[in-house]
C-alpha cells in the first residue's frame, strides 16, 4: 500500500519567516496530494491541494509543489504568522478501485514565535 | 456547502459498554465515507471505508467485529465501538467523499471528531 514519509516532526520558526515541510510518496499512481492544517482537538482543515497533472499551486501566502517523478511534494508558507501555529500533515490518495482513500504524513507541529 | 456533522462530540463509557458515533453530510450525498482514529500527537490512521448499501472495507489490523460500521444512506454512516476498553479511548474523525463533481472528486470533508472516553 502507500506510504507517506513527513519532515520534519517539529518546526519552529519566527513570526515572518517562511515554512517549508516535504513529504515523500511510495506509490507512483497517488495523483491527489491535499494538506491539511489541524488545531489541538479540532478537524483536519484542508488548506491546499494539488493533483498530478500539475507542478505547483499558489494560494497568498501557501504554496504546494509536487516532483512525480521524485515522488515528493512540499509545503511552503511564507510570512508566517503565530496564527498558523498547528499540526499540517500531507496525505496522498489514488482513485478507482482504492475508494480514494488518504493515506496521512505523521504530522509537522509548527510553531511561530512572536 | 459541504458539511459533515458528527455526534456526539464528547462520550465517556464504563468498560465494556458500547457506544455509536453517527457521522452525517448535510447539505450533499456522501459516495463514500471514512472513519479514521486519531491518539494523542499522532496521526490519523484509517479504521474501515464504506460505500452506501455494501460492508465496510477495514484497514489490516482492525477488528471488523469491535468496530460496527453501518452505511444505512448516502448523508448517514455510525460507528459502533462493541465492548469498549480503555484501550479504545481515542479521537475518532469521520470524513465523507461526495463523488464525481468535476476537480472535487478526491476531496475529503472531515467531521468534527468525537472524543471517546473508556473508564
């Protein structure tokens, strides 16, 4: 089945730096890579996502870049704010016959400091 | 558009109780759903996946007897967690999939999550 690598664990920035996060992918035929931003006991909030067919996608101040032929897809927030403090976790899905289920990134806990 | 309820939000449970998490779409027809578990600082790992009107598919490692999953309508999935262990407490996230519309086919609409308590 697939499997998802996420780094790093744990991020700390300063308040208007920028944030990268990489995952890796097992699976060359996942096309769906959505990420996720979760706030302690809340639902996973989907904040962008990118499908195969394209390389890089751009939402303000949230980026998502996807290599298929590395097999690896980052997240990058620029100018980030104490707001954006949470855990993001990355996923990957294919369609047809898996049902489109994701499979989940152990998780990145981001910090901003003020 | 796109909501996804689940109820209740909170349950604490003697062991060996069972207790039912209902997940509904409110406002589109769930094709699929998903029931996730999710402890403390750590992922979310996919229990069981269900289509309306067939069994549940269940991720390898999930005992399909504990944990009942019905998928009665197209806006109703529920969890049953049978003879509950304090092993069992955990954040339990439902999600649900509306189908082929267009670039949303993919996407999942998660729940709020229910936070299950065995004493």
């Amino acid at each position: 089945g697939e499997n998802v690598e996420q780094h790093p664990s744990t991020l700390s920035v300063q308040e208007g730096d920028s944030a990268v996060i990489k995952c890796t992918y097992s699976d060359s035929a996942s096309n769906y890579f959505p990420w996720y931003k979760q706030e302690l006991g809340k639902r996973p909030q989907l904040i962008i996502d990118i499908r195969s067919n394209v390389g890089e996608k751009k939402d303000q101040r949230i980026a998502v870049t996807l290599n298929k032929t590395a097999k690896h897809f980052s997240l990058h927030i620029t100018e980030t704010q104490p707001e954006d403090s949470a855990v993001y976790f990355c996923a990957a899905s294919k369609g047809g016959g898996s049902n489109y289920k994701l499979t989940f990134g152990k998780g990145t806990l981001l910090t901003v400091n003020p | 558009g796109a909501v996804v309820s689940q109820h209740p939000s909170r349950v604490i449970c003697k062991s060996g109780t069972s207790v039912k998490i209902e997940c509904r779409s409110l406002d589109f027809q769930a094709t699929t759903m998903f029931w996730y578990r999710q402890f403390p600082k750590q992922s979310l790992m996919l229990m069981a996946t269900s289509n309306e009107g067939s069994k549940a598919t269940y991720e390898q490692g999930v005992e399909k007897d504990k944990f009942l999953i019905n998928h009665a309508s197209l806006t109703l999935s529920t969890l049953t967690v049978t003879s509950a262990h304090p092993e069992d407490s955990s954040f339990y996230i439902c999600s649900a999939r509306g189908g082929n519309w267009g670039e949303s086919y993919n996407e999942q609409f998660f729940g709020p999550g229910t936070r299950l308590t065995v004493l």
